[in-house]
C-alpha cells in the first residue's frame, strides 16, 4: 500500500481541480460514530473536519502552443482542451470531530495524538471557459491570479469558468501520531485506514469523491488501535451477527457472495481558487492550493456504500473482535 507523503479523509482533487468556489458547501450528516483515541473513546460524532494543502500538477496532452497569441504560454492556452492531472497531498490534518455544525470533545487531538493524511490521484482535467455559456478566452479576466467565478464588478457577464477533473485512480491512506507517547511512543506513527478511488463527480460548487474502504494490508491481530479506532453508533447485521467496528464490518463483509463494501464520499471546496501556473522548465501547469474537508458516513449497505462529506474523506475503522492495548 502506498504512504508517501490523509488520508483520509479525507484523500482527495484534492486540489481537486478547481471548480470556482470560495464558499463552503453544508455538511451531509450521516450515521454517528465514534474513535477510541487510545487517550479516551470520544463523543458520538457525524462529521470529520480537515485541512490541507493539495497540489495539482497538469500535463499537456496536446503540443504546448501560444493559442491565444499574447506572446507567453498560460493556462488560456489550454482552453478546450484535456490535460492529464496528479493531485496529491501529504500531511493534511483533520482538526476536528463535529456534530452536525458543533465540535464535541475529541479528548487530545493535537496535543496527544495527530490524525493527518496523504492521497494521490491521477486521471485528465478538462479546462472550462465560460461553461459553454459566455466564453471570453481567458480563466482569470481580471488578472488577479484566480479562476474567474463568473460574476465580476464592472465587467460584462460571464459564465462560470473551471477546471474539471475527471479522476480515474487513485489511494488515501489515514496516519494516527502519537505525541504523548502512552498509545505507540513518542512520535511514532500507525497507518489506520486506507481508501480506494472509486468515482468523482461535480456537485453543485463541490467536487465529490467516492473511495472504498480497504484493509487488505493490515495484518489480523498485529493492532489494537486500527482494529478498535471508529465504532459505528448503530450495529450492522452481517449474516446474522452485529459489528460496530469499520474493520469488523469490512472483514466479515468480504466473505459474502456479494461482499459488504464501506466507501467514502466527500466535498472538496477550494479556496482559494488560484489559477495554475505553467513551468517552462518542466512544460507542466502546477498550483498549490487550500482545501476545507469535511466527511461523514451513512449507514452501510450490502455492495458500495457512500460516505457523504464535504472535503476529508473517510474515515473508517472497525476492530475485528474489539482488543484491548
């Protein structure tokens, strides 16, 4: 499994290619559950909370060429057409468990213990004038470095111009730190989850990402903390037995004709929405920019199920036999 430098949650265009937002889509709240921190068993929560700083990085699929003859190549030039893209992010951190819109106690984080992600994910990006609606030739009409979000003061009306992504592969894998040094040791670090792309899509201002839980590089037995970290308020029937745990479920599910799949989806919203830049050096467009992140999960169904967020992606965990340290 890869670990470069979420996960998670939450993994993930993650610079997500940028549809033009600076405002923070509402939380989908799904089913409630909680993480036993190895410092306390929190608060029944809904919604991850996250931050992190994503790069994307665009590759021509066409010859570089100044189309628009200004004289220098830019992202205008590549108006209309597909570009390969690589999203990736380490050390993003999540920040915080809410309850719909309220933090609840999340006994130590950042001070005993970090929850942080790394992703990448691959696939083409399609550059957007306008939306097919009002097209004027450039991405930024007013210069000032971001994509235009289609309603600028004292210029004439514009469509909606974007970056689209369309993602075909990709991983996050979910870091537990352990600063205090009670749970792993002083600094040392446990892998907790790991997520499988699965489809994106746009919705709304938000890109959303759908990734399927997976834990077939944990060894059974070798943890406590991955087994036991997130617990499902509402038990899952399995062939007739109940699990709470996101690792029991996803274990046992795997044994079904039809397996018993957790996903991920979440929202991603940028902001704010810079404009790539092209490298000569490297004949790449890149930028770097801020993502708010947010995942929740809803109850699982036999096949793939979804987790509905804004942002992180997520998490999951579940103890195969809940073990104590």
């Amino acid at each position: 499994m890869k670990m470069n430098n979420s996960t998670l949650l939450a993994a993930a265009g993650l610079a997500l290619a940028g549809v033009s937002s600076t405002t923070l889509a509402l939380p989908f709240t799904g089913q409630n559950f909680r993480a036993d921190t190895g410092y306390g068993t929190t608060d029944f929560f809904n919604i991850l909370s996250s931050n992190v700083n994503a790069t994307s990085t665009y590759t021509p699929l066409e010859p570089v060429a100044d189309n628009n003859g200004d004289g220098s190549i830019d992202i205008d030039d590549f108006i209309g057409q597909f570009l390969g893209i690589t999203d990736s992010a380490d050390d993003g951190e999540v920040n915080s468990f809410l309850d719909g819109t309220t933090p609840i106690t999340s006994l130590g984080i950042a001070t005993s213990y970090r929850l942080h992600f790394d992703y990448e994910f691959t696939g083409t990006a399609f550059i957007n004038d306008g939306s097919g609606l009002i097209p004027d030739g450039t991405i930024d009409s007013n210069g000032d470095g971001l994509i235009d979000n289609g309603f600028i003061p004292g210029t004439p009306p514009r469509g909606l111009d974007s970056i689209l992504p369309n993602y075909t592969s990709g991983w996050i894998t979910l870091i537990y730190e352990d600063l205090n040094g009670s749970v792993l040791g002083a600094g040392n670090t446990q892998q907790i989850l790991s997520l499988n792309f699965n489809s994106a899509s746009l919705s709304g201002e938000n890109v959303v990402l759908n990734a399927d839980v997976d834990y077939s590089w944990y060894a059974d037995g070798t943890s406590s903390l991955v087994e036991n970290f997130f617990e499902f308020e509402n038990a899952i029937n399995i062939d007739g037995t109940s699990y709470t745990h996101w690792y029991d479920i996803w274990s046992e599910g795997q044994d079904l004709a039809v397996p018993f799949e957790i996903a991920t989806r979440s929202d991603f919203n940028i902001d704010p929405n810079l404009v790539p830049t092209y490298e000569p050096n490297t004949g790449l467009l890149a930028r770097t920019a801020n993502l708010n992140i947010t995942t929740a999960a809803p109850i699982p169904v036999p096949g793939t199920l979804a987790l509905l967020g804004l942002g992180l992606v997520g998490l999951g965990y579940a103890g195969r036999h809940r073990k104590t340290a």
